[in-house]
C-alpha cells in the first residue's frame, strides 16, 4: 500500500513539473524560477521517501522489540 502512494507522489510530482516545465517554455516564468520550482518538488519527494523509510523501520523496530 505504501508503493501505491509513494508511486502516486511521483508522478503527481512529475506531472507538476511538467507542468512548470512548460510554464517555462512559454516564457511565463524565468528559468530560475522553473528551477526553484523543479527543486522544491524534487525535495517533497526526497522528504516523502526518506520520512516513510524511518517510518517503516521504526514500526519493525517496535514490533521486534515487542514480539521478541
């Protein structure tokens, strides 16, 4: 279930710049800002995915330590 969600927040994220992407490529933003936006995106994804990795293994932690 966490892969189903994880996938959706890429491609909802891709599509996003995309869509910036082609904010750009009409001129109604700067390449600077493309690429703010671009990084701002890429690191929601980063976060998602390093915050659900440390979610998973505390849950195993805590279900070991538990039920040893």
């Amino acid at each position: 279930m966490n892969t189903d969600i994880e996938s959706k927040k890429s491609i909802s994220n891709a599509d996003e710049i995309r869509k910036y992407k082609e904010l750009f490529r009409e001129g109604i933003i700067s390449e600077k800002e493309f690429n703010i936006k671009k990084q701002e995106l890429l690191n929601l994804y980063n976060f998602f995915n390093f915050y659900h990795s440390k979610m998973k293994s505390k849950s195993k932690k805590s279900f070991c330590e538990v039920n040893p």
